[in-house]
C-alpha cells in the first residue's frame, strides 16, 4: 500500500464517529469486541465492521489470548497522519506570522495617519 493510499485509508477511518470512539477507548488499553461495544446503541456485528475498517487502515491490531482476541491501538499510522498535518501545520503558521506583520504595519499606518491630524 502506498503512503498516499495508507493516508486514504486512515483519514477514511478517522471520518467515523464511531470509530473515533473505539480509538479513544482503545488509548487505555486493549479490548474484546464486546467490550468495545458496550457503549454503543448497535450490535456487536455492526461494531465489528467499524473494527475491520480500523484495522484494514492499520490504526488497531488484533492480539490473541487464549479464546479472547483483543483490540490494541497501532499509533505508526496516527504517526504518519500526523506528520502529513504537520507538514500544513508550519504552512499555516508561516501564513498567520505574515498576516500578523501585516496588521502590525496597518496598525502603525493608522497611527501615523492619526497623528498627522492634529
């Protein structure tokens, strides 16, 4: 699977509330499928389709202990999502620290313009 696709999937994943959900209780630790599905208003068959879509994206794995097959959050695809934010991230900054120096010198504009006045 290629990065471009890996980020698809993952962002993919992510859209689901559903699914954002089970990654935030999957932060404190491992779970069965029953116990991911507890909070939900749905059936353990529909919980466990929002399961396979999060590990086909590759953001949990399944463990194996003894007849219990646990969920465990992987973070190297939350990692790789990250980097590619970040990437837009110092973009943005970059953009606000201009913006501001603008405003700055409009500020100081208006300010002698006030000053020329009196």
């Amino acid at each position: 699977m290629s990065h471009e696709q890996r980020l698809n999937a993952t962002f993919a994943a992510l859209a689901d509330p559903t699914r954002r959900a089970i990654l935030l209780r999957l932060r404190s630790g491992e779970a069965s499928v029953n116990e991911l599905a507890r909070p939900f208003a749905m059936s353990q068959p529909a919980v466990s389709k929002h399961l396979r879509v999060l590990e086909r994206a590759g953001l949990i794995s399944r463990g194996r202990d003894a007849q219990r097959r646990p969920r465990r959050i992987d973070v190297s695809r939350l990692a790789e999502a990250a980097r590619w934010l970040e990437s837009y991230r110092r973009i943005w900054e970059a953009n606000f620290r201009r913006l501001d120096e603008v405003l700055e010198e409009l500020k100081a504009q208006k300010k002698n313009r006030i000053r020329g006045k009196r």
